[in-house]
C-alpha cells in the first residue's frame, strides 16, 4: 500500500452534504487510490498527485491529474449500478466510434478508470452559440448507437444492467409504487388508478414491434462530450437499462426545450427516428412509439433513484425525486 497522506484533494459535496460514501473509509482511499496507480502504470502514466473528488450519493469520481497530458477519471459505483465499468468496457468494444474506453475496471469493485473525453456538450453550449441543429446529431447518432446495441440487449443485461423490458415495465411500476416511503397516501392512489392505462401503453408500445435496446436514462448535455463540431461522445452509464430505445429521448429533448423553446420538438423527434426507420415501420407509428415511450420513461428515472451507496435504515434520501418521477406518468406527451 502506498503513502497517500501527502496527498490534499479537493472535495465537491454539491447539494449533498450529508451523503455517505466509501471516500470517507481511510483503508478504502488507500485502496482505490493504489489501483489508480497501478492502472496509470500499465499505460505508461503516472499521477502528479493533484487530486479533485467529487462525492455524491450515487457514485464517488475523482478527477485525476496525469504528467504530460489531460486528466483521467476514476469512478466508483454503488452496489446497484456496479455494473457501469463493465458496461463501459463492453461498449467500447461493440461501438467503440460513440463511447470512451477505460483505461481499467474492476467489475467486481464497481471501479473505473476513464481517459478524459474533451469538451462537455454542457461547456460547449456555455462558452458560444450552438444551433438546434447540434442536438439533432447527437440524438442521431446516439440512436445511431442503440440501433445497433439491439443485438446485444441480453448480453448487456448479463453484465449485471438492470431489465425494464417494455413488457415488464407494469411489474416495474408495481416495485417502485409499494417501495417508495415518500409517495403521499393520495399520490398513491391516483398512481394505483393508473395502472390499466399504463398496462395499455406498454402493450401497444411492444405490439409496435421495435426491439428493447440500452437506454442511457438521463442522457443530458453534461453526459456527453463534444470534442469537436458534429462528434459526440456517450459516458455515464450508472442509470442505465435494457428498456425500449424510445425511453431515453425525454431527457435529452427537454434540455433542448428549455434552450430553444418547444418549436425545436419535432425537428428533434425525427433527427432522433430516422435510424429506426425502414423494416415496414411508417412515420406514424414510430411517432407513436415515441409518444407512448416519452411518458414511460418516467419509470426508469424514478428506478435510477435507488442507485445509492447505503446508508442507516430509513427513507432513501433521494426518494422524493424518484415519486416526482413517478408523477411525471400523468404528464400527456407534448406530440
């Protein structure tokens, strides 16, 4: 075990003082920190020493300085979204053009180690002008990508990447209802007088025949990096799951609402559906998907809540976002 103490990081709590996470285990530092070495080792690099810590309650990141070249990133994982180094790794071996590929990861632990991507799409959007016609292309391409995650669905879900299959999604729905402590009793209620109806949109939504895929979940201008004009670069993979593809435009088409304003929706919709067309699908029902899926969506987010390092016994800090997800159901669809 090497000698850390000299070591002086700098520590980002954001909105979340309190959360408790393996960073605060000298032994486990030390450990983590020893297998960042060792992987700076095995490329030829080694760390200055210069340390940013990033401590959240899903997920511990640290920002690692390098000699002679840019930062790389360790992460790690809470037991329920280990499975993101692993997903990571496998990504950059099927589409190795949309994601990064870690240095290392240890599966096991929950632990990687990413090189840095370049520039956020989020710092790109702060610094210039950046027209409507940028988010078209990354929802292209990242349809693109899930178009051609479709074979390997099942591998996926075997590295430990939870299943919300279209089907399944009413099963889901039931989990995240009786769990969530922070639901109101009338929230509940009305929730519970949804379900046929949630019952119906999954049936028609399968019936429609596009295949269940990899669906980011919060895929958000500060989850992709854009190193240059018309490139896109995926990362962040701990709120994922194997669910319909159309699930994770919500978050993506939002973000650019808010920038643009709602005009810019269907010019995004069908940047976001021209690789799922062809095999006998017409324009009306991939636009129905879409409709359909943007409203289910509401349960992967409130599901990613519970992807948290464990605490003492009691409501999950974070449950209250994850009800505000789940009300997001009663939300009509903007197309």
């Amino acid at each position: 075990m090497r000698d850390h103490a000299s070591l002086s990081p700098t520590v980002d709590r954001g909105r979340y003082p309190d959360a408790v996470t393996p960073w605060e285990q000298e032994s486990w530092r030390s450990e983590a920190l020893d297998w960042v070495a060792d992987g700076l080792a095995a490329h030829g690099l080694r760390t200055t020493g210069r340390l940013e810590v990033r401590l959240r309650p899903w997920s511990v990141l640290v920002r690692v300085s390098v000699a002679g070249q840019e930062a790389v990133w360790f992460k790690a994982n809470p037991p329920a979204s280990r499975f993101e180094g692993a997903l990571t790794a496998a990504l950059a071996g099927w589409v190795p053009e949309h994601v990064l590929e870690p240095l290392a990861v240890d599966a096991d632990r929950g632990w990687s180690l990413l090189p840095d991507g370049g520039a956020l799409f989020r710092t790109v959007l702060e610094r210039e002008a950046v027209a409507p016609g940028a988010w078209e292309g990354l929802l292209r391409q990242y349809a693109s990508m899930q178009h051609a995650l479709v074979p390997h669905a099942r591998a996926i879900e075997r590295l430990g990447v939870p299943s919300a299959r279209t089907p399944e999604l009413p099963e889901v729905f039931d989990e995240l209802l009786a769990e969530n402590a922070a639901v109101r009793p009338d929230e509940r209620a009305r929730l519970g007088a949804l379900r046929p109806r949630l019952v119906d949109w999954c049936t028609e939504l399968a019936a429609l025949g596009i295949a269940d895929s990899l669906d980011h979940t919060d895929l958000h201008d500060g989850q992709l990096f854009n190193p240059e004009p018309g490139r896109y670069t995926f990362f962040d993979w701990g709120d994922a799951a194997v669910s319909h593809p159309f699930c994770s435009l919500q978050v993506t088409a939002r973000r650019a609402c808010d920038r643009y304003g709602p005009d810019v929706l269907p010019r995004l919709r069908d940047a976001y559906l021209e690789p799922w067309t062809g095999a006998g699908r017409t324009t009306a029902e991939l636009r129905r998907a879409v409709s359909l899926a943007w409203r289910l969506s509401a349960l992967g987010r409130a599901r990613a809540w519970g992807r948290l390092f464990p605490t003492a016994p009691g409501v999950s800090p974070l449950a209250t976002q994850s009800a505000r997800s789940l009300r997001e159901l009663f939300e009509d669809p903007p197309f």
